[in-house]
C-alpha cells in the first residue's frame, strides 16, 4: 500500500465516514431476521470488517476499522481476525450491551481479548481445527499454527515450494478444513519463484491455479484461474474461480466439477448456514499481474456485495450490492444465533473500562 492509501485510511478512520449505499434483494433482511444470523465481512481495500445486520425490513451495515483486514473465524462466542501484521481474537462479552445507545437492538457485542504479531506475512484464510487456529501464510507459501514464542510455526507448504521464504511464490491463498485438520488448499499457480504469479507471462504460466488435497500432496484440479475460498461443506468442496467469475462445487468421490453460478464480478468468500451459501462479490480491478483475469474482459460493469445461492437448486435466492468505498470483498462469515450484533476496537476509548473474569471468588 502505498502512503497517500494508508494516508487516506487513516483519514477515513479518523472520520469514520464512507462514501457507502447498497441496495438489496426485498428478501435478504428478511432470510438474515429469519434465521436469527447476521455477516462478518472483511473489506482490506476499505480496511473494514463490517457486520450486515437485519431488523426483518432493512439492512443496517456497521463498520470497524483495521489495517489489511483478511480471512475470519467465527463461532457463537468468539470472532477471529486476520489483519495486516497481527491476528486478533475478540470473545463474546454481552454484559456491555447496556452501554449501547441501541442497546434495545443489540444482541451480541464482543471484545477484544488476545492479539498474536505475526508480522506481514500476507494472511489470507484462517480456521479453527482440532489443533488451534490455523492460517494460511501466503508470503511464506505455506500453511501455518500460532505459538506464543513464534511469529508463525509452519506446518504444511505444496510440494513444489522448496524453502520458505517470504517471497509468496505460488499465491496460496485458501483452506478448507475437514475434521479439524487442513484438507484442501487453492493456490495461484505451481511456480517456485519470488512472486512468479505477478510476473511477465511469457515466461510463467501464471493461469494455472490448483486445488491440493493437503493429506496426499496431489494436485486435484489444475489450470483454474485465480481460485479462492476453498469449503469443505456437507461432503462437498465448494471454491470460487474467481478470475472467470465461477462458484464451483467439486466432488471428492467422483472427482467431477460443477458450476452453480457465474457471477457478474470477481467471488471470493464463502460461507454456509443450512442450504444457503453466501459469497462475496468484488469488482474488477486493474490488475498488478501480467495477464488480466478473463472477467475483467468480459463485462463493462461488475458488482460488489453478497450474494446468496440455494444449494438445493443452486440458484441466486437473493444479494446485496455495495457502492461508493466499499468495492472488494475477501472473507464472509456468518454469525449465528444473533440478527444484530456488535463489536469493540481494541484501541475504544471505551476498552479501558472493559473486563470479562470468571466468578470464581
């Protein structure tokens, strides 16, 4: 980033004003108060994790600012957030509700409680597995645990990486975890050459994307071109081939690809509840690669937002669309068990005055 961006971030976050509208499907605040869940998505070209609540007849979109905001774990009681330089945990802490001017709508509300510098290591996704979190380490092309003493502790790299460095040789950039251990990774192409997926195309193949089975080593799917996201769900692998617009599903067992949609944009984020699946929608970018992505070609105007798929017909249920500030999407996560909730930054006036101990006196 350079500095006039992190200048005007840093105005932006001063300001906390957007040039931000969207526009919605009439049933997207009603499927969110339906279902009692609400969104967690992360915006790093607005440095933005936001949350899109529901009262059942609008959507209310509530930002908090971070720098570089990534990839996000969630549970019912714990949000987790990749960022620019640190990992940031944030527990469930209702007691503070009451302190909310809206406190009549607030159901949830978490607080900051524990941060890991990993340096810029260009996090992308993270999970929680039977192991702890783990987080995929794009500039060290590998996938990678958290320890107290280390910035990282790496734990699995694609066979065709031969040292770790932090020269984000083949862009891996998604996980999916099955069972509690890393299954399934995307990676950009299968280079072992200092950001060889950025480089002149003459001479790297640079549209050969990969899913990778982590348990075998073995090259599942070769030749996609920008694939994200990858999701274990329901038996199923479901990932975006982001550079030709696609939400695909992938059949382990039979090994056969299938497209649910091509979207008007660029996908990237997946997440589920019951049948649906919610992706995010970026806009088409100029790109710093060599050879510009096929959908940035293909459409003179391309979308950003969330959309909603039904995985029992795979057909688009409903979606909402960003405009102004808000134009690239990296991770969507969906929030359980609460339709409007809200969070604390770790640097709040109002953090100082915050605590969460267990009774035991």
């Amino acid at each position: 980033m350079d500095m006039k961006a992190v200048n005007e971030v840093n105005e932006r976050q001063e300001s906390k004003q957007f040039d931000f509208s969207s526009h919605h499907t009439d049933n997207f605040p009603q499927i969110l108060k339906g279902l009692n869940i609400s969104l967690a998505v992360t915006s790093y070209q607005s440095q933005s994790l936001f949350f899109i609540r529901s009262d059942g007849e609008s959507i209310d979109t509530n930002f908090k600012f971070f720098r570089r905001p990534m990839g996000l774990a969630v549970t019912e009681d714990q949000i987790t957030l990749g960022t620019f330089k640190e990992v940031i945990k944030f527990n469930r802490n209702d007691a503070i509700i009451r302190d909310f001017e809206d406190a009549e709508k607030v159901d949830a509300c978490f607080t900051s409680a524990a941060s890991h510098t990993t340096g810029m290591i260009n996090i992308h996704d993270i999970a929680y597995g039977d192991d702890g979190l783990w987080i995929t380490n794009s500039a060290f092309s590998c996938l990678a645990t958290l320890e107290p003493d280390y910035s990282f502790v790496p734990q699995w790299k694609p066979p065709f990486i031969s040292e770790l460095k932090p020269e984000d040789r083949c862009h891996l950039n998604g996980m999916a975890l099955k069972d509690g251990k890393p299954k399934y990774v995307t990676t950009f192409n299968q280079l072992n050459e200092a950001g060889a997926w950025r480089k002149d195309a003459d001479k790297f193949k640079k549209h050969d994307g990969t899913l990778i089975d982590v348990d075998t080593n073995e090259i599942l799917l070769e030749g996609l071109i920008m694939p994200h996201s990858p999701r274990y769900y329901e038996g199923q692998v479901y990932f975006c081939e982001s550079g030709r617009g696609l939400v695909c599903r992938y059949n382990p067992e039979t090994k056969e690809v299938s497209v649910l949609q091509r979207l008007q944009g660029f996908p990237r984020g997946i997440d589920f509840y019951g049948p649906l699946m919610f992706v995010g929608l970026s806009k088409t970018r100029k790109s710093e690669v060599a050879n510009p992505a096929p959908i940035s070609e293909e459409y003179d105007e391309t979308y950003s937002g969330i959309w909603i798929i039904n995985l029992e017909d795979d057909q688009v249920l409903g979606y909402v669309n960003f405009e102004g500030d808000i134009d690239q999407i990296y991770d969507v996560a969906v929030l359980p068990g609460m339709s409007y909730p809200e969070l604390i930054e770790p640097d709040h006036i109002k953090v100082p005055q915050i605590f969460n101990f267990p009774n035991t006196l």
